[in-house]
C-alpha cells in the first residue's frame, strides 16, 4: 500500500474543479474512514448535515444530496466539520454552492445536526425528514424497518435543546 | 445459516476475496461503516500518515484467541 495524502483535510470544502477524478475515493485517516465526494445542490447550514448518496444505474457516483428520507440506509456520510482550510473550513453554518468537493465522514466519533429535541445522551440516530437532520430512533420511528437506517448513537452529554443543534455521535452500524 | 455477509450490508456487497484480503482493523471498520463501501474501497484507499497498513501481530493473536482474564 502506498501512503498519499488526501486531496485536503477533513472538514474543508473547495468549488474548485480538479478533484473529479477522485470521485468516491476512499481514504483513511486516523480520525476516521471518508469519501470524496461533491454536493449536486446547494447546501446550507452544512456542517455536521447528513448525505445521501445519488445512483446511477444502481451504483455509488461520488455525488450527494442531503438526506430528507426518514431511516434511509443509503447514507453517504456526514459533513464534517473544520478549523481551518484552504479552500475554506467548513462550519455549521457554512453554505456549500452546489459542485463542492469535500470529504464525508462515514465512520469514527463525528458531530451531526439533531432535526429535534428527542436526541438524548445514548439515543439511537436514524436520518429524519428534515434535511440533513438526525432523530431518535425510538421517538421518531418506531418501527423494525428503521433499523435499517440507524446510522450511530449519540454521545452528547446533554439533550438536544433545539432543531440544527450539533450533537456528538459515533458514526457505527450495529455489529 | 446466517452468515456474516448477510448480517453486514457492507460484507454483502463486497467480494469475499477482497474480504478476506482486508486488515483485521479494515474488516471491523468494514462492518460498522455507515453508507455504501465495499471491502474493495478499502483495499484500495489512500492511507494517511499514521494509519497502520500492516495488521499487528499481538491484536491479530488477541483476536483469534483473547488473553485470560
């Protein structure tokens, strides 16, 4: 195996457009696995939104679009969020113009936006309805085939006191 | 028989060559990770510095049979 670096540093974004040719490419990193991907629409209030992946004839494209599917099991990742960057840092609320290349987070600790206030410490996270938002498992849709769609568990020491809040999670599927 | 392919969407979706050719730590990742990726994406991902591209032999040894309590 060789050692590259990635494009750029998780949680930065660029609208520059040399990094096509990394598309869906897979990298892994000490604070997690990620893809590089680019946004088909514009994305505001991006950091900590979660993705869902756009298909073509049944396969991956590198293209996403937020998630607005309740227990979608078609997650692309989650935005991470950033400090610093050269293309710019990605913030809570930063605006990603459609075509921006980023990498999604798809395991490991991560922040993401709680759609409402039923995420409590430990609370099982499934996608919601509200774009790019993260809900409660068992108060949101209480059914098997949610299961499907648990993305994680929140880590957060105290609920979520409002819609777009950051919360702290692990990004895991049950093993 | 349930078998781990059908248990992980993940191992499912991927060659079982390119499983078994995965790094102890690949394969629990491959497992947890949320979204589509393959064991192939993790072959071929681009590891950055201080990511092991190696197993390492005591958590290989400790995973096939734990140490005593």
């Amino acid at each position: 195996m060789t050692y590259y670096q990635p494009p750029m540093k998780a949680g930065e974004y660029t609208t520059g457009t040399t990094e096509t040719a990394d598309l869906k490419k897979t990298y892994r990193l000490p604070s997690g696995v990620y893809r590089w991907v680019t946004n088909d629409s514009a994305i505001t209030n991006a950091g900590g939104k979660l993705l869902s992946h756009v298909f073509t004839a049944g396969a991956i494209t590198g293209h996403v679009i937020e998630c607005a599917t309740a227990s979608d099991y078609d997650i692309a990742g989650v935005i991470p969020i950033g400090t610093s960057g050269q293309g710019g840092a990605i913030a809570l609320t930063t605006t990603l113009a459609a075509g921006s290349y980023f990498l999604a987070q798809v395991n490991g600790s991560a922040q993401v936006q709680a759609a409402n206030t039923t995420v409590t410490l430990g609370a099982p996270l499934i996608s919601t309805t509200t774009s790019g938002g993260v809900g409660s498992l068992v108060t949101t849709v209480d059914a098997a085939a949610a299961l499907l769609g648990y993305i994680g568990y929140a880590t957060n020491t105290a609920a979520a006191t409002a819609a777009g809040q950051l919360i702290t999670c692990v990004l895991s599927k049950v093993a | 028989m349930l078998r781990e392919a059908d248990l992980f969407p993940n191992i499912g979706r991927s060659n079982p060559t390119h499983v078994r050719d995965l790094l102890l730590q690949d394969r629990v990742y491959l497992r947890m990770i949320v979204g589509h990726i393959t064991a192939h994406d993790l072959l071929t991902a681009v590891r950055g510095p201080g990511v092991a591209t190696v197993d390492d032999p005591d958590e290989v040894q400790d995973a096939a049979c734990p140490p005593k309590a």
